[in-house]
C-alpha cells in the first residue's frame, strides 16, 4: 500500500509553503497511487485561510480516488479550535476523512463571516454572498461601505468556481475579518478541484497556444474578456476583481495547479512557479 504524509509548516499561509516533494503529487489524475494519505498538522502554530482551503480540496480529491485519509490536527489548542470554529474538521469528517481533534470545541466568532462552506450551483452561491453580506451588516465589522464590496468580491470568485472549474468535490469559501498589527482587513478566500485555470483556457482554439505554463494562463485570465469559452460577454468577473484588487493596500493571489500569481497596489503581476493547488484558489483580501 502506497503512503505518503505531507507535513505542515509552523506557518501555514498557503499551498506555496509546502514541500514539492510531498505536495506535488497530483490527486485529480487517474495516476494519482497514495492509498493512505496523512495531511499533517500537528507542528502548525499558525494558519491562513487560503491554507484552510488547501487543508480541504487535497484530501477530498485523494479520498475521491479510494485513499484512506487522516488530518493530524495541531497540537497548539488555539490553531485546533480556531479550525473546528472555522468548519474544517467537520468538512473533512463528512467527506470520510479521519480527524481526531481531541474533543475540541469550536467557539462562536463574530469575525468569522462565512464559515468553510461548500457550493456547486450559482443559486448557492448567490444565497452565501447575501448571507455574508447580512453577517457583515449585523456585526458591524469594519466600514460598512466595504461589506457590499466583498460580498460582490465572494461572489464573483464563487461564480468562477462554479462556471469553470468542473470540480468533482465542488467548491469551498470563506470570508473573515481579521485584526493584525499590520490594520484590519478583510478576506474572501475560494478554492475548488478542478481542472485549472490552464485546461480552462486551452478549451478555447484562440487561446490554446498561449498557455504553456499554469502561471502564464492565470496571468492571462486575469485580462478583460479572456475565457476559455470564447464568448465576448465572458472574461470579466476576475478581470473586475483584479481591478478592484490594485487599490491601496489591496491584494489578490490566484493559485492554480502550479502556478501563482500575485496582484496589488504596486505590482501589475507577479507570477512563479510554486507547489500544487490540485484545482484553483482564489485569495482576495481589503483592508479596512
């Protein structure tokens, strides 16, 4: 029986902090051979939401394939029950995965404003960025003239998810305010299993031939009227949302298959190559 156990930086940010020798191993393809996968997290002291999103789409998309799967969960108390609270254990307990949090308790947080969620339809996504916004209001986090923003944020990186991704495991989001010595901000983070922003493209003849590498074809992705369903009318959600994302202490990532872009205030883009997202994430985040 093939087994393989990726480790978890102290830090965990994103996929970007793994290891290639552990994380590269690709579960959405029919060669993917791990037949017991331990995701583990016990030496994290420190955790992203783009992380979450990852701690969530690798092992359902290897428990897909038939692979035992396990989560060794931190063993700082505050990272476990910040993600039972956040709804990552849950998650993957539903899909089969084996978790063993110890008994810990999650804890009401009114600065979690979407919990981990699971969608596959825009009807879905449409009744979560309502729901966000009427969290956003209630709790009143932040300037209120930004919660309509990232409730349209959420939405349109969910639609993307959604319209393009054909994920076997549909989608995840979450949105949080976060208070950090760097200010107060805001963060829409959605991440799927699917084919990736590159097969995405290459569906569409114009395109095919200028896609060579994942980081090229979200770089492209990210231009107005850029889709690999060659419509005009399409391309102009993320485009939107790269714009909105260039203002002042903005910043957006895409991570698709193994390739990352980075967009904000001073750079145009920034792309490399990094460790797998086994399908796309999208990372936006507003300060406030």
């Amino acid at each position: 029986m093939a087994e393989m156990r990726v480790g978890v930086p102290k830090e965990f940010w994103h996929a970007g902090n793994l290891s290639a020798r552990y994380a590269s191993n690709d579960p959405r393809s029919s060669s993917f051979g791990e037949r017991r996968l331990d995701i583990d997290m016990r030496s994290c002291d420190f955790v992203r939401p783009a992380a979450i999103l990852w701690c969530v789409v690798y092992p359902l998309l290897a428990v897909a394939r038939r692979a035992a799967c396990r989560l060794l969960v931190p063993e700082n108390t505050g990272v476990s029950v910040y993600l039972k609270s956040v709804g990552l254990f849950d998650a993957l307990k539903q899909a089969g995965v084996e978790v063993d949090d110890r008994g810990v308790r999650g804890r009401s947080d009114p600065q979690l404003i979407l919990p981990l969620t699971r969608f596959s339809e825009e009807r879905e996504v449409e009744d979560l960025a309502n729901r966000a916004l009427e969290a956003l209001n209630k709790a009143g986090l932040g300037a209120a003239n930004l919660h309509p923003l990232v409730s349209e944020i959420f939405a349109e990186l969910a639609l993307n998810a959604v319209q393009h991704a054909e994920s076997p495991i549909g989608a995840f989001g979450l949105i949080q305010f976060y208070e950090l010595q760097q200010g107060r901000r805001f963060v829409c983070a959605v991440g799927d299993g699917g084919i990736g922003i590159r097969r995405s493209l290459e569906r569409n003849p114009d395109l095919a031939d200028q896609v060579p590498y994942d980081w090229v074809a979200i770089e492209l992705a990210l231009r107005e009227r850029v889709s690999g369903t060659g419509s005009k009318t399409r391309g102009i959600g993320l485009y939107g949302v790269a714009e909105d994302m260039r203002k002042a202490g903005r910043q957006l990532i895409i991570h698709s298959g193994i390739g990352m872009v980075e967009t904000n205030e001073e750079l145009e883009s920034e792309a490399k190559r990094t460790t797998l997202f086994p399908g796309t994430l999208a990372y936006a985040s507003i300060p406030t």
